[in-house]
C-alpha cells in the first residue's frame, strides 16, 4: 500500500465521493440498526457466516467506515483504494450469493430501512445489487486512474 502526501492524491475526484457516500450511508444504516433493531432479530445467527447478526452489522459497518474514511483521506493513492474497494466488494458478491442460497430472509445488508419502508425482497435485492454495481464500477475506475498516474 502506497501512502501519500495530500497533494499526489485526487481525494475530491467523483468516484472517490460516490464510492465513501455509499459507504458511509451503509455502515450508518448497519450501526442504526445496531442501536433500533430487536433482540430477536439482532441475536438471531446470520444464516451464511453463523455468527449473531449483531456481530456481523458491528464488523461490516466498521469495515465499510474504514473504507470510507479511506477514500475521502489523503492517505492513499487511486490504485490502492480502488484494489481495496474491489476487494470488499468481491466479499460481498460472495456473501449475497450464500445469502440468496441458504435463506429467504432479507439480507442485513441494509439495516432496518427495508423494513422501515415496507420494501419486497426483491426491491432490496435490487437496491443493494445496484449498490454493489456502481461500487465495483467505481473501484475499476480508481484502479485505472491510479495505473494512468504511476510513474
């Protein structure tokens, strides 16, 4: 991982915003239900990594922070961050997939909200897929910056 100096790294290019405002929207939403969901929903295991749900929103939240707090930083260049945001995303194609395989439930991924507005399983499906979409599609485009700009 390179680290920089504040002026070799373009913090305020779009993707780099559109990437930490997905990512900071989500984990809030994660810590959010943290704090108002139920004890049954909450204490339930998550059906594809089997550790309480609880657990699971605290490690992914903090982990989507990290990444956020990553891309509007000045600490690391296009090339690392996108590699880093390709990275989780591959994670999370991974997870949905076991998710989709082995329950019927809502994914957690959203928190509360598609509860909150009485959304179907396929609306959130779609909802977070596309989050996923425009991530991974903001992750190639850093990598491809940050290769332009290497020496």
């Amino acid at each position: 991982m390179r680290l920089l100096d504040g002026a070799n790294v373009r913090r305020h290019s779009a993707p780099r915003r559109v990437a930490s405002l997905i990512l900071f929207t989500t984990a809030g939403l994660k810590v959010t239900s943290l704090v108002a969901g139920g004890q049954a929903v909450l204490l339930s295991p998550d059906p594809v990594l089997d550790i309480p749900t609880w657990l699971m929103l605290l490690v992914i939240g903090a982990v989507e922070f990290a990444m956020a707090a990553l891309l509007v930083g000045t600490w690391c260049d296009d090339e690392t961050v996108g590699t880093l945001l390709l990275w989780f995303i591959m994670c999370s194609v991974f997870y949905r997939i076991g998710h989709s395989v082995g329950s019927n439930e809502l994914c957690p991924c959203l928190g509360l909200l598609p509860k909150v507005l009485f959304w179907s399983t396929q609306a959130t499906n779609l909802v977070t897929l596309s989050l996923l979409a425009v991530l991974a599609l903001t992750g190639f485009i850093l990598l491809r910056n940050g290769r332009r700009l290497s020496p």
